[in-house]
C-alpha cells in the first residue's frame, strides 16, 4: 500500500514515520526542498520520488505550512490532468473552510476525491498516540487506511469545510491563548510590571499560567508558521465578525516573534527569564 | 474615618460594604444615580453626600466603569480646587498608565495625593478574602488605612502607572481567554463544528475548558465594561505593537455581546447551550 505525504516538516515527516512503522510505504516529492528537509524524509523512511509517482499514490496527504496549501493542491491537479490518473487527496493543513473549498475546487471530480482534514496535537512520538487527524467528506471511508497504519482518525460529520472549521476554532483558542500570554508578558516586562504580574499569575491562574510557561517556548520556532494560521482563522470568521480582528493581531504578533527568533532571539530570551523556575 | 468611594457598582459598594464592616464610615456621591444604584449603595452602608463632603474625605476611590476614569478626576479636583482643600485621590480603575498620567495631570499637586490603585480579582464576598488592591506610588502609605479597614492591599514598586500596567497585563490575558474562547465557540456554533470542539476541548485541554464554562456566562452582563477595558489595553500596548489590534478586536467582540444581551441574549442562549452539562 502506497501513501504519499507532501511535505516533511516536523509534523509531515512525523505523520509519515509512524505510517512506515506499521508497514506502509511513503512516497514524498522533494525537488528543490532543503538539505535538512531530505534528511528528515529519510530518517522518516519516506521514498523521494517523482511528481508522476507521487500521483499513482492510492492516497495523498498535504501536510504543509498553510500559506502553501493552495499551490501543493495545484501541484498534484496538473499532475493529475496530465497523467489521466484519479486519487483521493486529503488537505491536512490549517487553513479555512474557504480555502479549503478552494482546494476542492482545484480538484475537479477528474482528478479523484478530495477529502477535508485537519491535525489537532503535536507531531507523533515513540508510545504515545500522537495527534488527532479529523476528517470530513469521507463518505467513502478512504481515511480507514490510515488507521491501519496507526493514526488516530476521527470522522466528524459535515462536507468539506467541517474538519477545517474545527481546526481553525481549535488553534483559535489555543494558539490564541499562546499568543494573549506572549503579548501580555512582553508589555508587563517592558513596563516593569512582569514580576507582580507573574505572582498575580502564579496565584489565581496557576493552570493557565502553567500552560504559558510551557506553551510559549514552543511557539518560538513555529512562530512563522502561525502567521498564515491566524490570518486563516481571521478569513474563517470573516468580516462581518469583530473577532476576526483579533486573529490579524496574532498574525502580526507572531511575525514579530518569527522576526526575533531571525533576529537572535532577544524578546524570546526576555519572556524565557522571566519565566525561569515557574 | 471617612473614606469616599466614587461608583457604587457591584465592585465600589462591595469594596465599600468592607470597609463598613470593618469600621470605616464610608460617603459617597449619587447624584443623578439610578434607584438601583442607590438602592446599592445604601444596602452596602454607604452615606449619600454632597460633592463638598466627598472633597473633604481623607481618602478618595475611584472605582467606576474605565471609560468614566477621567471624568470622575475632573469632577474631583473642580469641587477640590472650589474648596481649596487637598486630599489624596486613589483612581482603582481598568485604564493604561497613558490614562492614568492624565488622572494625575488633571491633579496638581494643589489637590493633593494621586496614587495609581488597580484591582485583581471579583468583588469581596462575605467569608473571603476578596480581590487584591494593588497600589503605585503611594510613598507615604496612604493605603495603610484600608489594610486597617479589610481590604487586601499589594504596593507595588513604581511610581503611578505601574499599578494601571499590571491590570493591563492581567486583564489582557484573562478576559482575552474569555474572549478567544466566546469568539471561537461562536464561530464553531455557526460552522457545524461545535460538537466536535467540545469534545477536543475537553478531552486536551480540560482546564482550559473549564474556565471558560465558568467565564463566559460570568462575562454577559460585564460585557459593556469590558469594551472601554479592551480599549484601555490596545492603547497601553500603543501603536507600534502589533498586539494591540488583538484588544481593538477584543472591545469589539465585547461590543457585540453587550448587544446581544441588550437584544435578548441569542448568542449568549447557544454559548450556554453548548456548555451546558460540560
């Protein structure tokens, strides 16, 4: 059984790790992709082949960052259209409910089944369960394959968009929470007012402030990354909706913080001091 | 002992009705008040006086909605300087340190003592320690008298606006989780997805989940408030910071369920409907 995985990022290679480890073959497509990228394809045990054998694949998975969802659906249609050949394509990215039906657009009933998914967690590790791929527009249950493997799969009822819908909701929150905490602690730092706020913290919202101490340090080197997210969750909301204001803020704070970390890291190593031996 | 406080909302009478039970004789001023407001402010022991009464208190609190901050400071130092008497003025209200720099202006040294007071934490309730007063630039312990009289006081090292900064930061993160969480279950309530998000919540982030069962009825009737309070902190953070779009996106969300209860209350029905039983 062949699976293709587009994309061998942290969490695609991951994704792909834990489908070899239970006896599937991965094929991936690496042209013009990093030095580092092609070994953690490797490590994963993906197969680098061409664009033609990534199309004969009975499944493909797009697992990229979401600012490139759009052009890898692209990609494989015009391999599609010009091999004659038909697959089911599941878009695993975070991205709305109307980029995705622009994913599914791009796939026309010639080029196969296009399915919707999205990943909640992190990438998989040795013995633990690793992440949640949802699932919907899986009438067919073409995502069954996948569980064979050893993902954790859960179909959640609703056409094309539910899955992504749920994504953008999820990281909303999540990533949202992430992004208050990051903000709010850079300002308390640069007004002298981070030591009364971190014991303020530490006493009414331990758990919460638990979650920042641990959440914002993993941010740091996906910072990049959640830019196009949060302006997917803006896009998502639409609008009509005040809310969505607050996701182009997060985009703009995790550029800043994908600036630092380019830049050497200074506010990351404020918000790390500060938050030392919580 | 007289202490003033200025605003008998849920906050100013229960911070007032401590004070009473500790032995402070408490004046406040409601003119053109509402009868619930009076109502209010009786049942917590508060005495109704002139403006001229109020000048002549040995210690002023402000604690009003944040958008009434300023205009509270003017009345005060008008009847003062009327007066020629001094005093000290704490404003405890949810505003930047920029608004706060222009509480203190509108007091010349002529009127007296400014300190710079926020408060963390829900009104006092029999039987608990009730929220903390925190306290900037009070040299001369001014404050003491309240510790005297019940109340929970932290000084804080800086002088005025470091107490104002600290309530930013706080509020940002903690009504900001609230508001993540009304906008995205909103939004997952309109896309079909909000079964599913429950779930995920629950089952990866249960704390998280938790507090925003409890805090988002909590918020309905607060919500009016909370919009000049997001305000308050989009300033604080000031233009350049890109974070500051995320609280011009919170006040609007506010906006929006302060209009929502104002109409009945249809989205606060489906936020309560969803929680209900988690």
């Amino acid at each position: 059984m062949e699976i293709a995985v587009i994309g061998a990022g942290a969490m695609g290679s991951a994704i792909a790790g834990r489908l070899v480890e239970n006896g599937a073959r991965v094929v991936t497509y690496l042209e013009g992709r990093s030095a580092s990228t092609i070994q953690r394809a490797k490590a994963a045990g993906m197969e680098p082949v061409g664009l033609d054998a990534v199309a004969a694949s009975r499944l493909i998975l797009s697992i990229v960052p979401p600012a490139e969802a759009v052009a890898v659906a692209e990609q494989i249609a015009v391999e599609l259209r010009r091999t004659g050949r038909r697959t089911t394509f599941m878009d695993c990215n975070a991205i709305s409910p109307r980029t995705m039906a622009e994913v599914a657009a791009i796939f026309g009933s010639d080029c196969g089944v296009v399915l919707d998914g999205s990943i909640v967690g992190g990438p998989p590790k040795p013995g633990q369960k690793g992440p949640k791929l949802y699932v919907s527009g899986d009438e067919a249950n073409d995502s069954g394959v996948l569980v064979e493997h050893g993902l954790q799969v859960r179909r959640i009822e609703g056409s094309i968009g539910a899955a992504s819908a749920l994504k953008m909701c999820y990281a909303g929150i999540n990533k949202g929470v992430t992004g208050l905490g990051t903000a709010m602690l850079l300002a308390a730092i640069h007004s002298g007012a981070d030591e009364a706020l971190k014991r303020e913290l530490q006493e009414s919202v331990p758990d919460l402030y638990a979650k920042l101490v641990h959440g914002i340090p993993d941010m740091y080197p996906k910072a990049y990354r959640w830019v196009a997210e949060m302006e997917e969750i803006s896009d998502f909301l639409g609008k009509d909706d005040p809310a969505a204001l607050i996701f182009r803020g997060m985009a703009g704070l995790y550029r800043k913080m994908a600036k630092d970390r380019e830049d050497g890291g200074l506010l990351a190593d404020q918000l790390d001091e500060l938050n030392s031996g919580a």
